[in-house]
C-alpha cells in the first residue's frame, strides 16, 4: 500500500513537514521484514516468531535513509549551504547520496582506517569531499559540532532533530507488517540514535491506537565499546563492528530511557558473539548483512541462554545495513579455497565430490 510514495509522504501526518517541504527522496524505506525459517530450529528455540527488518535494502544500503531523506528536505527547506557529518561509514555514505540529489555540497568525516570499504566507495563517488580524520568516531562527532556554526554547515548526524524523527518510520512499518507490535525489539547500539527512533515510533502508535503494546526494546553495544553498559564514556572504543565503534554515544539518555520505560535493557555482545550470529543468518536465512548488524540476532541469542525471553515471543530483530558494504569481514572469516580448477568434467565432478 502507498510503497510507490515517498517515506515522508507516506507518514506525512507523524513527521514535522509541510504541504511545502520539498522533499528529496531516493525511493528509501518500505523494507521487507522477513520471517525466519530454519533459525529458531537450529538454535533450539522451535516455537519462537522471529522476524528480520531487512534495512540493508535501503537506496544506500542502510537505515540511515530514512532519516537522512528528512534531515536533507528539511535542509533545503531551510535554504542550507552545505551540509556537514562524522561517520562510521553509513551515515556518511546516505548524506552523500542525498546531498547530492538536493544539489548541496557535503562534507563527511571518517575514522582514518576503520571504515568499510564499501561505503567509503559511496561517499567518493557520490561526491562527498571525504576528510579521512585522525581520530575516532567520537573525535570526529566533536569536529563537527566544532566547526558546523560558525561556518553555516548543517549537521546531519542524528544530533540533527530530523534524523531520529525520519527513523522512527521504521517502527511503522514493522507494525503494519507483522499486524501488531512484537514482544521484543533486538537492535545493534552504536551512536543509541536508532533504538531512540524506534521507541519514539512504537510510542506513537500505541497513542494513535495503530498498535496496542509496545515492544521491550533490547538494545546491543559491542563489548569493547559499551560505554553505556559500563556507564561510562570509553576513550578509545574496540570492535571489528566498525559501524557501532563508538565510545560515547550522543543518545545516550534517549535510548536508556527508551531501554528502562520499555522493560528492555542495554546490553553488550563480543565480537565473536557478533561474528557468529553474522555467519548464523547468511548460512541459516540466506540474508547477508553487516557485522554490526548482526549484535541483535547475537543479544538474542545471548538472552535466549539467558532465559529473559519467553520462548514462544514474537520477536523482529532489526539488521541496519547491507553485508555488501564490507566483504572484507566476510572472506576473513570464512577462508574458501579459490584456486582455479581446470574447466574438465571429470577434475570438476572429484572437486565437487559429486
Ligand atoms: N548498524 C549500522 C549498520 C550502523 O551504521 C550504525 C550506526 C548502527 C547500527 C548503530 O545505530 O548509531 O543509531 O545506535 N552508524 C553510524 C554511522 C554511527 O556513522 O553510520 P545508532
């Protein structure tokens, strides 16, 4: 219903714009949420209702999207000169791509080294002028905001109002798709902007009498940057989940609250722990995402052992980006012997073991 139409079309009367918003869009949102078939067998949890929200089919290969279509309209409602962000990689690569749409110039800061290397393709070749910055996620954060006013830049990290407004279109559209709420929300924590956008979505259905519950948001940091599971900022974060490598997240207090009002909790996964629920999805359900995605299906699982979850829950984890953005991480964990064989039926059927 409606998927033809712009997202901020679509949810036009739950988002601050106006019959005279111009809107940039790129045909974001409307993601499929895919039930699973063969996980919760294999795991051991048979009864479960588990479902994906596939946002790695997003126009940039991210749920970052849905936010950007708003912050980018808004900007140019707003006559903006240029437009300025510090990114693990996604964000950096969907302000190029609408910025570029809007006509604006961008500008986007990345952690020298620890960007996938598909999304650093994005921004380049979307146009943005690409800073490769000496310092962290966080440092970088700090650099915006330090240089963004005085020099009439617009920022468009989820500090912007927009972004989380935009994303929490994402909580809509699950609702509408499984027919109600879900019991339990999994989600990757990095910046703690999404898990903030999701629970301000849930919230508004429920109010609009579109959902009659909410879900418990469950929210996943990497172990080596879980600043708010240790309850501190951590200086110089650790994780091979380079998009959620951040070690002071600006939604810090949102997504606590998001986590304490829900019944919910802000958790940590290891990076084996992600590695594993990562290599779990592309074997078991054919879907292929990023690493920092997979800390939900990992938290899942992590609290399925636990016993926190009831067993015959439905359950959405959210997967927030493409796993195409970083094929690196995917052939180092999985080593494929790719010498060539000789183009010979019978050499072919003994390598096929057929
Ligand atoms: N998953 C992916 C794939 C991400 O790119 C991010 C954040 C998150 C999860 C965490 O979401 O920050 O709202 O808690 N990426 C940001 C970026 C930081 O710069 O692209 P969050």
């Amino acid at each position: 219903m409606h998927s033809n139409l712009a997202l901020i079309k679509r949810y036009q009367e739950f988002l601050p714009v106006s019959d005279k918003t111009p809107i940039v869009s790129l045909g974001e949102g409307n993601t499929p949420l895919v039930a699973a078939r063969n996980l919760p067998g294999a795991l051991g949890y048979p009864q479960l209702s588990l479902s994906f929200k596939l946002e790695g089919l997003n126009p940039t290969g991210s749920f970052k999207d849905r936010g950007m279509t708003l912050a980018i309209s808004k900007a140019v409602e707003a006559r903006a000169r240029a437009v300025i962000c510090a990114s693990t990689g996604n964000t950096s690569a969907s302000a190029a791509a609408f910025a570029t749409k809007a006509g604006l110039t961008c500008y986007v800061l990345l952690p020298a080294g620890h960007v996938a290397l598909g999304k650093l393709a994005q921004a380049i070749l979307y146009g943005a002028r690409v800073i490769a910055l000496a310092g962290n996620f966080d440092v970088a954060l700090d650099m915006v905001r330090a240089l963004a006013d005085e020099n009439n830049l617009t920022v468009v990290n989820s500090i912007n109002p927009f972004r989380l407004e935009g994303q929490k279109t994402a909580a809509f559209e699950v609702v509408e798709q499984l027919g109600r709420a879900p019991d339990y929300l999994f989600i990757p924590v990095g910046n703690a902007g999404n898990i903030s956008a999701y629970w301000r979505g849930f919230k508004t259905y429920k109010e609009a009498r579109r959902a009659d519950s909410t879900p418990k948001m469950f929210g996943f940091e990497a172990e080596g940057s879980a600043a708010m599971v240790r309850g501190q900022p951590i200086a110089n974060p650790e994780t091979i989940a380079s998009a959620i490598r951040i070690g002071n997240p600006a939604s810090w207090q949102e997504a606590a609250r998001a986590a304490q009002e829900s019944n919910g909790k802000i958790d940590s996964v290891s990076d084996q722990e992600i590695l594993e629920a990562y290599a779990l999805l592309a074997k078991h359900e054919g879907i292929f995402c990023e690493p920092s995605s997979a800390a939900s299906l990992a938290g899942l699982i992590k609290h399925l052992k636990l016993g926190t979850v009831i067993k015959d829950a439905t359950i959405t984890c959210v997967l927030t980006g493409n796993g195409l953005k970083d094929p690196n991480t995917a052939l180092e964990l999985v080593k494929a012997d790719l010498s060539p064989v000789a183009p010979d039926p019978s050499k072919l059927k003994e390598v096929m073991q057929l």
